[in-house]
C-alpha cells in the first residue's frame, strides 16, 4: 500500500488541455495574487487560496488561476511536522497545498471521502426493510419506530455545524478519525438495544457521528480542485452519500431476512471500522495551513504575556478566566454562528431549494417500504430492499455526466460573457452553474414524485413506479451536485460551513418528512400526498429564475463571507 501511495503521489503534475497546451495544477502565490489586477466578482483560473468573496473596499473578485509556470511538483510536509491525529503514519504524503497533488491523487482522496460519506446515509436507509421487525420485537408502534430514523436525520442535520466548526481549527483528517470511531461505538451498542428510547438514543448518536463527511467532506474537495473542474468532482465525492440507499436497503434486506434487524447494525459498526483503518493509513491532512506563522506569532506573544504576569495571581485567574470562556465560545457558540449566513440571499435560496429536494427523498423512501410491504404488493424484506435500486441507479447515472456537463457549461457561460483576466484566463462565476443543467432536475424530480405516487396508489405492477423513481434519482442528484457545489464557491473561506448549514436545513426537511408519511399516506393515500409534494417542489423551482436574475447583485454584498 505504501508503494502505491508514494506512486500515486509522485506521478506526473503536467496536464494535456483539450486544445492541446499543457499547464501545471499549481497556484501562484499570495505575494503575486497582491501584485495583480482582479476583475470583480469573479472566479479566475488561479488562485492559492479558495475564491474569496470581497466588498465594496476592496476589489470584489472570486477568482481561482493556474500558474503560468510549470512547477517542479508538490512540496511534501516532512512526516514528524504532518497535521491531523496520527497524521505521522499516513501512508499519502501531505503537501503544502493540496491543489498541486497529481490528479490521480486527488481522485484518490475524493474516493475515500466518498466511501466515507456513504456510511450516514447508509446508516438511515438500512434500516427501512426490516422497521416492521423492529416493532414486533420492541412492542411499539410503527409510528414510534419510524423515530429512530427521523431523529437519526435530525441529529445528522444538527451536528455537522460542530463538525464543521471543529474541522477549520483542528483539521479534516482529525474530525474524520475522530467521528467515525464513534460511530462505531454507538453502532455497537445499537446492537445491543433492549428498549425502542434505548435504541432511537443511540441511533441520534450514531446518526451525529457519522454526519462529519457530510459537511467536512465537501470542504475536502474544495480543499483539493479549483473551480472548473469541481462540478465533476463534488459530484463524483456526492456518489458516497447518494449510493448509500443503493447498498443498504439491499444489504439490510437480507440481513434483516436471514439474521434479524440487529445484523444491519453490526454491519454498520463493521463498515465504519474498516473506513477508520481507510482513513488512518490513506487519507492525509488537506487544510490549507494559511495561518500557521500568525499562529506561531500569537503563541510567542502569549507565552511573553504569561511569563510578565506569572507573579500576578488577580491577572493569572483574569487569564485562566478568558482562555476558558474562548474554549466555551468556541465549543458552544461558534458554530451556530453559521445559521446566520442564510440572511445572504444567494445561500438562502439554494439551501431552501436543495432541502426541499432532499425532503422530497425522504418521503419517498418511507413510502417504498409502507407501501410495497403492504397489500396489494406484499413484497418480502428483501425485496422491499430491492426497490430502492432504481432511484439510486438514477443517481450514478446523473455523476457520471451532471457534474462535467455542469464545468462545460460553466466554461461555456464565462466564454460568452467574454469574461477574461488580464492572463486570457477565463473567469468564472458561482451563479453560472445554475443554467439548463438545473432546469432538467427541476423537471424531472418532481414529475417523477407525481408519476410514482398514483401508480402506487393504483397498485400499478411494480415496475412502473420504478421507472418514476429512477427518472427521480436523475433529476434530484442533479439539484444535489449544483447545489452543494455552489455553496463552496458562494462562501469559498468557510466552504464546509456552508455544507454543514445546507445538511442542517435539509436533514431537518428529511426528519419532517420521515415523520409524517406513514400517517399522510394512511389518510389521503400515496396519489395526492405525491401530487403535493411534486407541486411544491415544481413551484420551487422558481429559485433558479430569481437566482440568474438577482444572483450577481447580490453576490456583490456578501463580502461578509470573506473570513
């Protein structure tokens, strides 16, 4: 494994461009970023930072370049001054700024982040075949059972706003480490459960745990690509999360046939153990170490103050005082500060749209199993499992094509604006991710949730609402790729902030939804509770209008999101 790190790492940074030149995946510096004239309001080809979103004092630009001289190659971290937990035994060597690695590497790290961000989705949706079991063997009602799915969605929404907080002081690799090894944990004692409060309690915690990758992830592959070629890549990363109702519902099907409903849990603390030694061995630190020498002097002028006010017992208490209320403020408050950056109109409207979209998952995923485990189907726990194959297929289909075609069209857009920096680079801007790509998920996910309705409120051979759930899976994961993509860019200094408070407002979308399905289906039957939900989200779909209509004006004020 080691020497097909060190392969992975040492191979070729030089790239053939489609009209034949070649250029190096490397940044310019600071000092030549300052010297520059930038444009306004725009992502460029080259940048050592991520884009940065500025104000009406300064220049505003996003601009992201690649560097006019080759570079001989990344610059590897010596291995005793690596970041992260364990960061020592990595077996990938961590460089000094992740955006020169080979692409090979970086297609690598986006691997693993992806097999990681599968583990919490997978997490909710392996247990949907065997919900019946689990209320026969605890006494409780479908409803109450139903919880430890709801709440395990919550607690995905509202934790990776500490996870997310965490990661941009102490790093990716660390917070990886650390919540998966919890979830192992919890997973464990799910297993163990004697009670359904027992049980839902360690599911929400579970649930916390493995909701790192959800927000941090995303931050990773904006750590790792530029602009132009991130749709692709956040789309491919965005595999994980959405392919894991593709195994799990399958996997917990015939576990939950052969060995009960308590095999999916020790399959989930299986799965996170081996993506702990994944992470371990083969994922190095990619945070950009930007404050390292301004850390370095902060801790030379603290440790002068310390040394002047030793003798000093009234200012030593002052100190200890303050140092601990910084460590509160940071524990407790400084990630709900994140919530705040939906009074930005732009991130408003795309979270707003993404959740509604996620919800609209949700709903549907609770009306497969409540409905085709019931007559007139009758389907087995294994093949009620089977049935979620088709929205998930729906979702490697819309990666493998939705995230390049989005770059192209993000080039395309920059090409007929005319929009060049003084380097002939092309420059690039958030807003223009959101064009005909968008309009196609727009109408497909939601006449996928009408179609599958009435034809599972008819009792329609199975197949046909398949096929609406597979045209479903194209459209959603289209919005998902845009969506997520778009908040990177929009907060480019904090991009798994705004991850973390899109997964905050859409698990809180999907935890509603889990909740009352079962109960809406019961009263007015799948046709109109999907009529509705289809409606809505048609009438949603509005954002992307006003989005190309107000999106650069107000771009323009958001010079807030900048630190």
């Amino acid at each position: 494994m080691a020497t097909a790190a060190n392969g992975i790492l040492n191979a070729d940074l030089v790239e053939t461009s489609p009209a034949g030149h070649t250029h190096p995946e490397a940044i310019r510096s600071n000092d030549e970023m300052t010297d520059e004239k930038r444009d306004p309001d725009s992502i460029s080809q080259g940048s050592d930072d991520s884009p940065v979103i500025e104000g009406k004092d300064e220049e505003s630009h996003v601009r992201t370049t690649f560097a006019d001289e080759e570079q001989e190659g990344p610059v590897v971290v010596p291995r005793l001054k690596r970041r992260g937990l364990f960061g020592q035994l990595t077996l990938l060597a961590e460089v000094e700024n992740p955006k020169v690695y080979p692409r090979k590497t970086k297609w690598f790290i986006t691997f693993v982040v992806a097999v990681a961000g599968a583990a919490a989705p997978m997490g909710s949706s392996i247990f949907f075949p065997s919900l019946s079991q689990v209320s026969k063997e605890l006494g409780t009602s479908t409803t109450i059972t139903n919880l430890s799915i709801s709440l395990y969605m919550l607690s995905m929404s509202i934790f990776p706003l500490w996870w997310s907080s965490f990661s941009e002081r102490l790093g990716r690799r660390t917070i990886y480490l650390v919540s998966f090894s919890l979830f192992v944990v919890f997973n464990s004692l799910c297993a163990i459960s004697s009670s359904i409060a027992m049980l839902i309690v360690l599911r929400m915690l579970s649930g916390g745990a493995s909701a790192s990758v959800q927000a941090v992830g995303a931050g990773t592959i904006a750590d790792l690509w530029d602009p132009q070629e991130r749709g692709r890549a956040m789309n491919i990363f965005y595999l994980g999360p959405l392919c894991g109702p593709l195994i799990a519902p399958i996997v917990g099907g015939a576990l939950a046939e052969r060995w009960g409903w308590r095999s999916t849990l020790w399959f989930l603390a299986a799965y996170g153990g081996l993506t702990v030694v994944f992470i371990f061995l083969a994922l190095p630190e990619t945070l950009a170490n930007t404050q390292a020498q301004t850390q370095e002097t902060k801790d030379e002028h603290e440790e002068a103050l310390r040394r002047q006010v030793s003798r000093v017992s009234s200012r030593q208490v002052v100190q200890f005082t303050t140092r601990w209320l910084k460590v509160l403020k940071m524990v407790f408050l400084d990630p709900l500060k994140i919530i705040l950056y939906l009074r930005y109109p732009p991130v408003l409207l795309t979270v707003y749209y993404a959740s509604i979209t996620f919800g609209s998952l949700y709903v549907l995923n609770v009306s497969v199993e409540h409905t085709f485990s019931a007559s007139p189907y009758n389907f087995s726990t294994i093949i009620v499992g089977l049935l979620y194959i088709p929205n998930s297929l729906g979702y490697v289909v819309a990666s493998t094509f939705g995230g390049r075609w989005m770059d192209s069209i993000m080039q395309r857009e920059a090409k007929k604006a005319k929009r060049y920096d003084e380097h002939g680079k092309l420059i690039y801007r958030p807003e223009d991710r959101m064009r005909e790509n968008a309009w196609l998920g727009a109408m497909l996910y939601p006449a996928g949730l009408i179609w599958y309705g009435w034809c599972a409120d008819r009792g329609v051979f199975w197949l046909a609402p398949m096929i609406a759930n597979f045209f479903f899976g194209v459209g959603s994961m289209l919005i998902f790729g845009m969506a997520t993509t778009m908040l990177t860019e929009f907060m480019p200094k904090k991009s798994s902030a705004g991850v973390a408070l899109n997964n905050f407002m859409r698990n809180i979308f999907s935890c509603v939804g889990s909740v009352v399905t079962a109960p809406i289906i019961d009263a007015i039957g799948n046709g109109w509770l999907f009529t509705i939900l289809g409606l809505v989200a048609f009438a949603s779909s509005s954002v992307l209008f006003v989005m190309k209509v107000y999106g650069p004006r107000w771009r323009k004020s958001m010079d807030a999101l900048r630190t």
